[in-house]
C-alpha cells in the first residue's frame, strides 16, 4: 500500500512563495547578492547542480565547475493539471515573478501571512514540496541526489530524482496529470571568454568576468526514447558526436519517467518554445492533461530556443494514493579551468566519458532512486532519532552540508595517484579559490566526518604543493583598499603552505595561492594549520593511515622550518609582523599573538606525534616546544584571558584565541595551555564576545538596529572589549560574527563542559541564518545592522565539529 511521505520533523521549512519583509543584504556592494530565494541544490558532487527555490522556480546553476549562474528558467518547471468532475485548475508550480515569457500559463499562488498554499521543507539532501488549499488533491514533491555518507560513488552522479506522492482525500474520483518540462541548454554553461582578464575589485579581491552562453540554442535538438518499461527525452546537440573527447559544456540533459499503462497514460512533446507564450504546450495540457505526442527531432535554427516536455496522467480513486517519479539527468563530463586544462568529472568513472549518457544515467535512477532513498534515511536516521539533540541543530547539521554541492565544487575522475579523484570547494562564490586551507581548519569537519577520502585528498593536493615555488609578483589588494601603494610579493615561496589550490580560471591543484589580497607567504597561521590538519585526519578516522602522514612528513618539516624563520627573537615562536597575516586578514597582530602562538604550539605538537609514529628524528621540534610554551604563557596570559597579542597594548577579548588548544584536546595531544587557564579564557569569552556584545548592540543604538526587531542575538563578536564594546567602532572583522568561527567556539565549549552555552550560541547564529533569507548561501559574517559578506561559504561546515565533541564528550563519560 502506497503511504504518505514522512517529512523529518526537524527539516527547514517555508511557506511556499513568501518572501522576506527585511532578509539580510550584503555589507559590501560588490559582494554577490542574490536575494533570499535560495532552496536545497541537487546534484552530485563535482557533478554540477541545480537549485529549486521555495517559490518552486528552478534559479541556482553550476553547472560549470567554480561558476556561478542565478536565474530563473521559467521553462523548466514542473505544472499539475487537476480536474474533480466537471471542474478542471491548472497551475505551473513556480510562484515567482517570470519574465514576460510563457503568458498563456497560469502560475501557482504564493502563501500570503493569511494563507498557506503549501510548504517548502529541506533536510539535505532531500527537499519537499506540500501543495495545500489549491488542489483538491493531496500532492507532495519529493526532491533529492544520492548523496550517501562514505559513499564514493553514487555520491558523484549527476541526477535529480523527484518523486511525486498523489493522495485522493476527497469521495469522489480525481485525475491528476503531472508535466515536467526542460529546455534543452546544451552548450550554454561554459566561459566565452576564455581568457577572462583579472582585475581587482573595491574590496581587494581578484576577480574576472564569466560570461556563459545563456540563451544560444542553435543546434540543439531532442529525441524521444524509451522502452516498453520507460519513456525520456534525451537533449543534445547535432555536432555531439564529432565531440571526442567533449569540451566543457558539451553534452547531454535527459528527462525520464516510467511506463505503466495499466495505471498511468504519459504524453510527451519533444519540441516547443520555452520564450513563446507556451500555449503550444498549455492549450492542450491545461484542456485534459495531455500533450500532443509530437516527435520532432529539428534542431533549434539561429536565435531559437526548444524544449522537451513529459506529462504522466491517472486517475485516483477515493482514499488512493500513488507515487509518480521523475527523473532529471545531465551528462556533462568535462571542467575546464585555463584554456586547454580539461579535467573529467568523478561521475565519468561509471558512465564513461562520450558526454552521450545522459539516458544511462536517467535509466540508473529510475531502477535504484528507492535503494537511495534508503540508504540516505539510513545514514541519517540515528541522528534524527537523537533526543539529546535538539531538532533546530538536526535541521542546521544536514542543510549545512549543501556546499559540498553548491559550492563550486570540483571532484574529478580517479587516477592511480589519486584512486578516489581529487576534490576541491570554494572558499566561497566571492573569493572564489579553493579550499582556503585557513578557513577549512573549522569547515573540513563535515567532509572528515562523511567522506573522510575526499578530505585527505585535499590535504595530500596542499602537501604536494608546499615545496613549489612561484616568483611571479602581484599587487597586494589589502594596500588597494587602503589606497596606498602596495609592494610587489611573489606568487608562492617555497616551502611556505598555500593558502589556496588556485581558481577555476588557472589550474586548481597545480597552481596555488590564487588570492592576493594579503602576502599569504606572510600568514603566521599557514603552516600550522596544515600540519593540524594532517594529524586530525589521521586520528579521527581510526589512527591507522599511516601512508597518509607519510605522503605528508617532508611537507611537514618543510613549512614548520619555513614558519619558524618568522621567529625574529628566537623566543620559539614566530611573531605577527603588524600587518593583517592570518585568518582574520583586516586584522593586524604584533609580536607573539594568542591565535597563531596557539597554533604554532599544538602543531609542534602535532608533528612530533606523527614523526614517533613515523620513526622520524623530532629533536628540532621538541626544543622549540620547550622554549615556546612558557612564552606563550608568560607574554599573553593576564589573569583572566589571553591577550590579542604581546605588542600592540590592546584589551581586546579575542573569540577565537585558544584555537590551537581547542586542536590539541581534539586530538588528545598535550594541553597548550593550564586547563585552568583554558575554562577562564573560555567563559571570558562567551561572557565579553556573545553576552555583553549582544547587550552593547542594545544598549547603544539609537534608533535600534534593525536585527533587534528579532528577539535573538546574533552570535559572538570576533573580538571586543571585556565590556563587549568595540576597540574601534570602525573596525572590520573584530565586530562581525563569523558563522563558521562561531561553530568552531561552540565545539571548544562543549570540550570545556560547556554545553549548554555551547549550544546556546549555535543556535543563535543558526536562527539568523534559517529566519533571515540566508538559508542555502550561508555567509561568512553576519554585523549588528543585518548585513552579511561571501555568502556559500566554507568554514559554515563547523558544525559538524560541534556534533564531534559532543560525541567525543559522550564517549568519555563514565
């Protein structure tokens, strides 16, 4: 008996179509803004994906790896035709604003403060639309990708799967037809220029111009096919076959469903126009349900643009219920990043690399999409059925996974040195490089967590990459923004760890340091975070990869010694210079700092556990671990927590300060610092940077900020006052709240025993996001005046890292 889908109860969700009365807005003009209709991606990772907005428009697509696209196509859709007796409504189900095209088709109504017209859910990777007060019919879409923890294969596929559960509540019977329409947009996602020229922008950041071929179709046709079980449309292109090996946007969109002529009749239309008015399509479709059963495969002329169109129609009796599938395939096999440099798709290890599969790859979800259901339930099920945890944090824990997909990711095919492919994320769609390896410190632990392969991949790229060398010289753009002039600086010293493994316009993997915004040659945290993550990755997937810290250990010695040249005093630890040169790259530290010192003990640390474990000679890093832990102490600690830095005077309380002994009890090295000192410092800064921060935002405005109209705060200042007032109301990052650096926080805390706090302060940042249009392009930083910069970013996956600790504290507990 077919049954009703259960919805998670702690999935995300919106009415369908209401907006914002006040969602936030970028800080920065020129930082991206798409407004806050953003819904789950899907597709597979480093496959390309497509966003479905709550309104039901589909509007996100990257699908040229490290590109970004947003727009509503208002021709791929899907509509429902219903009709109870004589009476016959039909809707095509986006409620938002199309653009002049298609006006023969009737849109579905947006929920209004008074009425719902259904609701939108999400819990990564699956999404649902709940179609209410409009149909007579009960209807619920189904939306997911295969995406399946410590899955390396279907994990990659480029498929959506929409399963659509129709139920009659009524006593009379009613037919139901359900359209899914395309337009065929082979060749549109890919760069026309190909050599774009790289500038830098008001904000200091390097960027180019991407411009796709959006809306040229001209020679692209679409086929019918099938067989006596399934009926698709496969879209192509006339020259797809001279295409060997493909460029970057060549290939294949499929659409599919299955036969049963016993329940269900499916009409088919294999050319119509997605920019007319749609009444070749909507006359007939909205009369009975049918479509035309036109077979046409003439490719589109210059300047004409085709779709293909699948509608299934059956009739429900009283009480019945039925479930209709459809499925959503691309075949995309190749990234190009520069011209010339191609790189095939993980995916293409199945389906092979002709660009021509995507039918395959349609015909693969229609026979196993249920076995992915429930291995994705399975995978998900024990969390969701956690009472200790409570259903905000669920909902915030899987939905922050959606920039494994969104996030400009790239996954290429295996080779005999990297078996599993390599792997890379954006930062985010602003700074768009990948795997900045300062802000993966707290927004890799999701990728650990779950594909902990995919992780050590990206570490093993950033290995492979510290002894290289590029004496090319750049502008610095930090110096830009002050409108001073900036000294020239070299691509990438040898020896010195990357900060990124370069953008989707050069060579991701083989040419790093992409970003100039500061001298990362120059970043005192580098170094030690890379030898952090290499022994994280070791231990908390079981202790046993010893290949791995082997793959590692020469880079390991090579940037420790290359960090310890900073040490100008030959006190142990290298200092800050007074220029911006770590994590937080608008903020300067002098001298010994409390984040980076933190750092550069525990990752002395960390490498003189690997080197035992490697039976490798560690003298060098024991003498230096002897002479910096008692400077640490003696320069920075002041009774009640530990000072910004050693040199410039300030008093300023510091979020993030113990970073490096919240990695040193992760990994169950030696304390950085007295544990007595750690649970000050701590509470110090939950008290100063979230508590008095959030009061002195109260206190002082006038007239109120606008984000004190919500009765939540916000999350923790970066750094602040002991009184939670700015040191320079002027400043930068010490007065945003970063989303990522805020999880990081609550992981320490609840390794400090401080749970409640901790979950306190996450769930703070997590109600900003979810109730404020931020939803699926989590920001870096949040500020007081409802403002957010680089929206899809990376560090957000924190808080798996809070998931971590309490586990990790479960486990220790007698």
């Amino acid at each position: 008996m077919t049954k009703l889908p259960v919805i998670p109860a702690c999935a995300w969700s919106r009415p369908i179509g209401l907006g914002w009365e006040k969602p936030y807005t970028v800080r920065y003009a020129s930082n991206l803004d798409d407004g806050a209709w953003h819904g789950m991606p899907l597709g597979g990772f480093g496959a390309g994906c497509i966003g479905r907005s709550h309104g039901g428009d589909f509007n996100l697509w990257h699908l040229d790896g490290g590109e970004h696209v947003f727009r509503s196509m208002p021709a791929c859709q899907f509509s429902v035709f219903e009709q109870v007796e004589d009476q016959t409504q039909t809707y095509a189900l986006s409620t938002q604003a199309e653009d002049g095209t298609l006006s023969t088709w009737k849109w579905y109504p947006a929920s209004t403060k008074e009425l719902k017209t259904g609701t939108y859910h999400a819990l990564y990777p699956r999404s649902w639309f709940v179609y209410e007060n409009v149909f007579q019919a009960t209807l619920t879409c189904e939306q997911f990708s295969p995406i399946i923890a410590h899955n390396y294969q279907e994990t990659s596929y480029p498929i959506a799967v929409f399963e659509w559960t129709a139920h009659n509540p009524t006593n009379k019977p009613i037919t139901l037809s359900i359209l899914l329409t395309w337009e065929n947009m082979v060749g549109w996602f890919t760069n026309t220029l190909k050599s774009p020229e790289v500038v830098v922008r008001d904000d200091g950041s390097p960027v180019y111009d991407y411009q796709p071929h959006i809306g040229e179709s001209a020679g692209n046709f679409n086929t019918l096919t099938g067989d006596e079980q399934r009926l698709g449309i496969v879209m192509s292109h006339e020259k797809a076959d001279s295409f060997i090996p493909p460029g970057e946007g060549d290939g294949q969109w499929a659409i599919a469903t299955p036969l049963n002529p016993y329940l269900a009749e499916v009409f088919y239309d294999t050319r119509w126009n997605p920019v007319g008015d749609g009444s070749d399509l909507w006359q007939t479709f909205s009369k009975d349900g049918s479509l035309g059963d036109r077979d046409d495969e003439t490719p589109a002329k210059e300047g004409e643009r085709i779709g293909g169109a699948i509608a299934v129609r059956f009739t429900l009796k009283p009480g019945q219920t039925r479930q209709i599938p459809f499925m959503l395939s691309w075949d995309f096999p190749v990234t190009e990043f520069a011209q010339g440099v191609n790189y095939f798709r993980r995916y293409t290890d199945f389906f092979g690399r002709t660009g021509l599969n995507a039918w395959t790859i349609a015909r693969t979800a229609l026979k196993h999409y249920r076995t992915w259901q429930e291995k994705i339930q399975t995978w998900q099920q024990p969390i969701l059925d956690r009472t200790d945890l409570p259903d905000w944090f669920k909902m915030a824990l899987f939905n922050e996974l959606y920039d494994l997909t969104d996030g400009g990711t790239l996954w290429s095919a295996a080779d005999e040195r990297d078996p599993v492919g390599q792997f890379a994320v954006l930062e985010c769609l602003d700074y768009r490089w990948y795997e900045s390896l300062d802000v993966r410190l707290y927004g890799s632990f999701g990728l650990l967590m779950l594909w902990s392969e995919l992780e050590k991949s990206v570490i093993r790229a950033f290995a492979r990459a510290i002894p290289d060398s590029d004496e090319k010289t750049r502008v610095i753009g930090y110096y830009y923004t002050l409108k001073s002039e900036s000294p020239l600086a070299i691509r990438k010293a040898a020896g010195a760890t990357p900060h990124d493994l370069g953008a989707p316009n050069e060579h991701v993997w083989e040419k790093t340091n992409y970003t100039s915004y500061q001298d990362c040659n120059l970043w005192k945290d580098l170094g030690s975070d890379f030898v952090l993550q290499v022994y994280r990755d070791y231990w908390l997937t079981g202790a046993t990869d010893v290949e791995f810290l082997a793959d590692c250990w020469d880079a390991i010695v090579q940037t420790l010694h290359y960090l310890k040249a900073f040490d100008l005093d030959e006190d142990g630890i290298p200092e800050n210079s007074g220029a911006p040169d770590q994590t937080f790259d608008d903020w300067r530290l002098q001298g010994v700092s409390a984040y980076c010192g933190g750092l550069w003990i525990a990752a002395l640390e960390a490498a003189i556990a690997i080197g035992n474990i490697l039976a490798r000679p560690v003298a060098t890093f024991e003498n230096w671990l002897e002479r910096s832990r008692p400077v640490y102490q003696e320069k920075l600690w002041n009774g009640e927590y530990y000072r910004l830095d050693s040199d410039s005077g300030s008093d300023i309380v510091m979020a993030d300060q113990l970073c490096g002994q919240f990695y040193a009890r992760l990994l169950n090295l030696p304390d950085v610092v007295p544990p007595e000192c750690a649970e000050s410092a701590l509470k110090t800064i939950y008290d100063s940077c979230f508590l008095k921060f959030n009061d002195h935002v109260t206190q002082t405005s006038d007239p109120p900020h606008p984000s004190l109209l919500t009765p939540h705060p916000i999350g923790a200042a970066n750094g602040v006052r002991p009184d939670g007032s700015p040191e320079n109301p002027n400043a930068t990052h010490p007065l945003e709240v970063w989303t990522g650096i805020n999880f990081g926080l609550a992981a320490f805390l609840v390794q400090m025993n401080l749970k409640t706090e901790a979950l306190t302060l996450t769930k703070s940042v997590v109600q900003q996001i979810y109730e404020n249009g931020l939803q699926f392009r989590t920001p870096e930083a949040i500020t007081a005046d409802r403002t957010f910069r680089a929206s899809h970013y990376l560090r957000a996956m924190a808080i798996w890292a809070v998931l971590h600790t309490l586990d990790a504290g479960k486990r220790d507990e007698p």
